[in-house]
C-alpha cells in the first residue's frame, strides 16, 4: 500500500509535479500514464524518495520521511527510467542488488533463500538463460529484462516502475505486462509509468492520469481515458476501428 | 578467502621472503634465511631484521594502500583511471607533509607527518568528490586531478621559498619520487594508523559501492545511502593515501594498474575488487622494490620512478582503450 497526500516536486525552481494525491492498496495495478514532461517520473522519484519533495508519502501506512534509506528500501523498489550500470557484472550479481536491503552481497556469497529469490526473479523475467554473461555485452531488451529481474528479486511489497517496456520486442511487453499482473496478484501493489495506452487499458484495472505536474484523472480505464481526456491531455481520439489517431484540434 | 587472494597472498609471502635475501650488502643466501629465522650472525640478522625485512613491509603497505585507495575511488567516481596519484591527491598529501616537515611541526611531534599528509589527501579528495557530486565526467575530473598536481607542485616549491629553514631541494625531489629505501619499523609505525583505519573504512563502504554502478539514485533506492558511501571512501582513501605519502613520498599508478588486472578475476565486482587489488599493488610495489636494489645503477633507482616507468604507459593504454569504448 502506497498513498501520496499533496505531493509536490521541484526542480531548479519548476513545478514539475503540484498538489498530487492518491492512493494505492495491497494488490492494486496501476498505470501512470501522460504526455511527455507531464512529471510522471518526478512523482515516481519521489514515492521511491530520491528526490526531495513537499507533501505526504506513506508507505504501507508508514510516514516515508521517518524511514532509514534502508527501511525504505525494502518497503519499496523502483525500476528507474534510465538504468545505468557502470561496471560489467555479471547478470546475477545485477539482479541480486535487488535484494541488497536484505541482503548486501554479490549472488555467490548470498544465503540460499535469496539465491533462490534472484533465480525465480530472474525466471519470472525471462532471463533465466542470461545468467553468467557479463551484463554490458548484453542487448537493450535483454538489459532491460535484467533490470525487471533486479526489481522483482526485491522483497518489497510496493513496487514501481517506469517506462518498464521501453526496448521491448510486443511479445516480451506481453509476458511482462502478465508477469506484472501476477505480481499484484500475489499481494504486490504496482504503480507503472506506460506510454501504451492500450497496453495500460488491457492489463491495469486502475490508471491516473497526468497533464502538466497534475494529476488530472484517476479510476478505471474506460472512465479514466474517456474521449475527453484522450482529446484533452494527449491529443488524440479513438477512430471508427477503436484504433487511436491524432485528433484534429 | 577466495582462491585468488589466497594466491596472491602466497606470492607476497614469497616475496618477503626474497626481499630478506636480496640487497647491496653481500649476505650469502643460507645465513640471510637463517638471519630470517632468528638464528645465525648478529650481524647478518640486524641486515635482515633492520634494514631489509622494514624496507620490503614498507613497500607492500604502501603498494596496498595505494592498490585499495585506487579501488575504492574507482568504485567511488565510477572511473577506472581514477587513483590517488592520477587525482592529484597524493601530490596534496606530499604538499601536506612538506609543509609540516619544512615549517618544524615534524619536530615537535612525530606524528605530524602523517596527520598533514592525510589532511592534504582529504583536501583534494573532498574536491574531486564535490565535483563529482556536481555532474563532473571522467575527463573533467582527470583534469582537476592534473590541476591539483601542478599546483600542489607549485605550492611545495612556495613552501620550500616561504620555510623558515629550508632543507635541500633533494629532500624536496625525494618526497616528489618516492621511495621506502631506509625505512625503519618506526616509520612503519607511524603509517600503521592510517592504514588500518584507512583500509577499515574503505571496507565498510564495500557492499556500497557495488550498489553505485547503477548511479546514486537507484543505490539510494537500493538502500545504499550515497552520502555515507562517499563519506567512507573519502575518509578512507584520504588515511590510505596520506599514511602511504607520509611513509614513501609520492609513488603513481599502482593503484590504477592493480584494480585494472584484477577487474575481469572478481567479475567485475567493485566490492569483490578491493582485497585482491590491495595484495597486487602490494606485490607490485615490493617487487619493483627488490627490481631496484638488484638493478645495476650507481644511483639506486627512485621507487617512485620506477612505478611510473611501468605504471604511465599501462595508464595511457587503459585511458585509449577507454577512449575507444565510448567513442
């Protein structure tokens, strides 16, 4: 569970997200959806608290602010828009940073039960037969299903995530997409920053959505992306087919 | 222990071993073994015990505290030239401890030395650090390390203009070179504290630094806190590098060469790295120690020198190898 009250991010003196409040429980899917710039992952930033901000964030019922860099940490992970990694590890020892609240060593010198946790995370992102290659010779969608098994390895029961389908071929959006639903199923509560709106609607029963630092809507997908929003915020409307085009404004 | 680091300790052992047998006074290899053992001519064992055996322990203290600093800041800037001699951190020690000789602070007490070295090493660490901080890349702050040297170079000659009772320029070169030739058990003493204190603090940032390679942000999120990792290595390479500095002078690469071999044994692991890169550099360092006392120059060989002579072209060639990967 997750909820933000009055949330509000600055940066270099911009409002970048204002006034945000929401609210998610145990189990809840939702997607964060909005045009570029909208402060999407500002707001993401700031639930995972590594940018500063005014306003409240609790966390499974927990004011965020009295909690240690640690305590949050296994509270909450986030899968970051871009995800550097410096040095060439291997793909376990990447994954299993994951895991690095709990347990703070690389995979070989970690106890079974969190090996056992990278290995089904990595299972569960399709990347099980990446393990032991080092991380840079790796391709884009293959990294970024490295990454995913990083974020799933993690105990935490708040999970988010953005842009997670970025540099994905449309089958591994699809098994990601499912992998996400099974983890909300299984107890977990997932925020996900999605540019697909289609894929948002097929696989979220929950989507807010921004426009310029605010949160504009918020509620089940036919409701939330209503013909108005769609025009509104993104620009766009639904054609004879169902199919999304530009809207003439 | 991994089977590397055990490897590596196995091969300084041996050179301990050596370095008791190989110097300029000729001492036949069975009593300088015996000397080893405590046994045999006084004489022979003063060689071995006094003379030798400090020098060789001095060399390999060095050579691993300058091998972890360059690890730890490796991990720390994410940078694999980034070492205490590269960054100008220990020309700012060598300025520290310059200071503190030639303005007779050293007199007073002998731990001057080393508390001035370490407190110019935490200088320039606490700059390239609050450059780093700032968005500086790895060129930028290559750059600052060659600024800090220059001018740590101008400040120590100015301070040599500027010293009550100045010493020769020799004094000056010697500490710009570098070397561990006469160094006694006090010396060692003295460095003693910086480097168990210094490797302590580098150690308690390792699982950290593993956590950095994906950028500050995501380690935050991890549950590493950035602000205590930078903190620890600073804190850490300063002791390392002042306490070497203190002891030897200046004395470049090692610490870029000996991370940059172990690198693809630890799997490319920042935490994993720091041990083994430590022992290397120490090997390297003894072993180039005993290279010069062997070497057949009239004039013993700067250790100094001689790192530089091996560790600057190993540098130029991991900097274009570098240069080619992100070109």
């Amino acid at each position: 569970m997750i909820s933000a009250e009055h949330l509000t991010v600055t940066l270099n003196g911009q409002e970048v997200a204002r006034d945000v409040s929401f609210w998610l429980n145990d189990g809840e899917m939702a997607a964060l959806v909005g045009p570029n710039g909208a402060g999407k992952s500002s707001v993401l930033k700031a639930l995972a608290g590594v940018t500063p901000s005014a306003g409240e964030v609790r966390i499974g019922g927990y004011p965020a602010d009295k909690l240690t860099v640690r305590e949050r940490a296994r509270h909450l992970a986030w899968l970051p828009q871009t995800r550097p990694v410096a040095w060439n590890l291997v793909v376990e020892d990447v994954v299993a940073l994951g895991r690095f609240a709990q347990a703070p060593a690389p995979f070989d010198r970690m106890g079974q039960a969190d090996r056992a946790a990278v290995c089904e995370a990595l299972d569960k992102a399709d990347a099980a037969h990446l393990s032991g290659r080092p991380f840079q010779a790796l391709s884009g969608g293959e990294q970024a299903r490295v990454h995913l098994a990083r974020l799933l390895a993690s105990p935490a029961p708040v999970l988010l995530l953005d842009e997670p389908c970025a540099a994905l071929d449309v089958a591994h959006q699809l098994d990601l997409m499912r992998a996400l639903a099974a983890e909300a199923a299984a107890g977990r509560t997932l925020l996900i920053v999605l540019h697909d709106l289609e894929l948002a609607a097929r696989f979220c029963p929950r989507i807010l959505v921004m426009q310029a630092g605010a949160l504009v809507a918020d509620g089940a997908p036919e409701a939330a992306l209503s013909a108005g929003t769609l025009a509104d915020v993104f620009g766009v409307r639904k054609n004879a087919d169902g199919r999304l085009e530009r809207a003439n404004r | 222990m991994s089977r590397l680091t055990l490897g590596l300790a196995l091969v300084a052992a041996v050179l301990f071993a050596l370095s008791a047998i190989v110097g300029t006074a000729a001492v036949p290899v069975s009593d300088a073994l015996a000397a080893l053992a405590g046994q045999g001519d006084e004489r022979v064992q003063a060689i071995v015990w006094e003379l030798r055996l400090p020098r060789a322990v001095a060399a390999f203290a060095v050579g691993a505290a300058l091998g972890l600093a360059g690890a730890a800041l490796q991990g720390l800037l994410q940078n694999p030239l980034a070492e205490p001699g590269v960054l100008g951190v220990s020309a700012f020690s060598a300025l520290g401890a310059v200071v503190a000789i030639f303005f007779g602070f050293a007199a007073v007490n002998s731990f001057a030395v080393p508390v001035a070295a370490i407190l110019g090493a935490s200088v320039a660490t606490l700059l390239l650090v609050f450059a780093a901080i700032r968005g500086a890349g790895s060129v930028t702050l290559l750059l600052i390390g060659i600024g800090l040297s220059s001018f740590a170079g101008a400040l120590m000659s100015l301070a040599l203009n500027m010293a009550p009772n100045p010493y020769s320029l020799a004094d000056l070169v010697n500490w710009m070179m570098g070397s561990v030739a006469n160094r006694s058990w006090a010396d060692i003493l003295l460095g003693a504290p910086g480097w168990v204190i210094g490797a302590a603090l580098v150690f308690l940032a390792g699982p950290g630094l593993r956590a950095l390679s994906f950028g500050d942000e995501t380690a935050r999120s991890l549950g590493a806190d950035p602000a205590r990792i930078r903190l620890l290595v600073i804190g850490g390479t300063s002791l390392l590098a002042g306490a070497s500095v203190a002891t030897a002078g200046t004395i470049g690469f090692v610490g870029i060469v000996a991370p940059h071999v172990i690198r693809p044994f630890v799997r490319h692991d920042p935490q994993r790295l720091l041990i083994p890169s430590a022992l290397l550099a120490g090997i390297i360092l003894m072993a180039a120690d005993i290279a010069i006392r062997v070497l057949p120059f009239q004039q013993e060989l700067k250790l100094g020198v001689a790192a530089a002579l091996v560790g600057g072209p190993v540098f130029i060639w991991i900097a274009a190898r570098l240069g080619r990967a992100s070109a």
